[in-house]
C-alpha cells in the first residue's frame, strides 16, 4: 500500500530521499522544507478499517468493521531531528454481525419465516495526547498516544420486533496509541496511512449468547480493545 501511494507523489518513486524531498518541495509541499524548529499544524480525515482485538470478538463474527476519524496536531516544540506537540482525535467505529432469525408466518400460520437481522457493536472516541512528527525525505511520520471518553453500545437483535431488542451503553475512559505515515502531493496536502490502538476500560456486561431471551442476565464484557487501519486526507499548514 505505501508503495501504491508513493507513486501518486510525482518524482518519489525511484529517487534518493533528498532529491524526492527537493521535487516536492517544488510541488508547493513547504512543510518538508521547514526547520523542525517551526511550527506545523496538521489535520486530517480518516476512513477505518476496525479490528476487534479484545473480548468483543465473542459477539461479532468476523470481528472486522468500519468507521471514521479524525485528527487535529499542533507541533511547536523542536526535539531534535523531531517536533513534539499536541494532538485532539476522534471518532467512530462500528462492527455488525448477521443473524437469522425463526419465527413464525403473521399471515401464514403453521409456516415459519427467517428473517435477517444484525447485531451491532459501536465505539465513538475522543482523546486528547501528545504526538511526534519526523520529517524523512518526501515523508512524515507522525506517532502519539493519548487518553480520552470512549461512548460504546451494543445492539443484541433478539426477535424480528427491533423494539425487542438488548441495547447496553456505556460510557468508559480510554488509551490510544497511533503512528501514521503521511505523504504530501500538492501544496501541502496528500495521504497518509495508519495504524491506532484504542483500550476502553469498561466492566460493563452483556448478553453474548444470540438465542438469549430478552432480559436475560449479562454475562461477558465486550468493550475492551479495537485495532483500525487508516486512510486519511491530510493537511499540513
């Protein structure tokens, strides 16, 4: 994937660090051409691919979903080759599992009709923390941590009747950690790619066997850790 994206920076693929710097430095991309005494501000908005790392695999099979993100970092301070600083994300992940569900024919009675329906895991995220940015060549790789309020939900589809099913909410503190590498195209703007590690310390329970009645008691946390892969548009002034 790096290498797929590399090749949209005109000038990168193939040449020493420097020289691609140099070609998209030509391209308006400024910030690789600034001190690490400078400040940079970046933003960026990011598609996820969500990873259940945790316990809540036991509710979603496979453990795999979607979501969105975003990202705002102020980098003021020289550390060395680096510019430390400070970051805000957020966002919003949300992983669904099929089921079918039995039940018998309003219009037809003595027949039985499966009906699909989707039990659904959700996370939104805030968090606040401190980064590192390291320019490299035509690149920057930007690495931080950070602790915030994690919104989780879990939506048990128990009977075709939405109204019937087990919803838990609960609102938990969280860690994060991320690295990202960013590759500027044009006047300062360009893609990046990612990875973050999100702990929500939750001892809320739910219901994970599917067949369960409604009302049935809790019986296993689900609102533990997520992985996500990212893709953002990226933005540095």
């Amino acid at each position: 994937m790096l290498a797929g994206l590399l090749a949209l920076a005109p000038g990168a693929a193939g040449a020493a660090p420097g020289a691609a710097r140099d070609r998209s430095v030509e391209r308006g991309n400024t910030v690789l051409d600034r001190d690490t005494g400078e400040m940079v501000v970046t933003a960026a908005a990011a598609v996820r691919m969500g990873i259940v790392a945790g316990a809540g695999d036991v509710v979603v099979q496979p453990p795999l979903g979607f979501g969105f993100g975003f990202k705002l970092a102020i980098y003021p301070v020289r550390a060395g080759p680096m510019r430390f600083g400070f970051t805000f994300n957020g966002g919003h992940d949300r992983f669904m599992s099929r089921r079918v569900i039995v039940s018998q024919s309003m219009t037809d009675p003595g027949t039985t009709v499966m009906t699909p329906r989707w039990s659904v895991l959700t996370h939104t995220d805030l968090a606040l923390g401190l980064g590192f940015q390291i320019p490299a060549g035509p690149l920057i790789f930007e690495l931080g941590g950070g602790g915030g309020l994690g919104v989780s939900s879990y939506r048990r589809a128990v009977s075709v009747d939405t109204q019937g099913d087990d919803v838990t909410v609960a609102y938990s503190p969280l860690l994060r950690a991320d690295v990202s590498v960013g590759i500027p195209i044009r006047r300062n703007q360009g893609l990046a790619i990612g990875l973050d590690l999100q702990k929500y310390f939750s001892d809320k329970r739910v219901v994970t066997i599917p067949d369960a009645p409604q009302g049935a008691p809790p019986d296993s946390v689900v609102f533990d850790l997520i992985l996500n892969v990212t893709l953002a548009y990226q933005m540095w002034f």
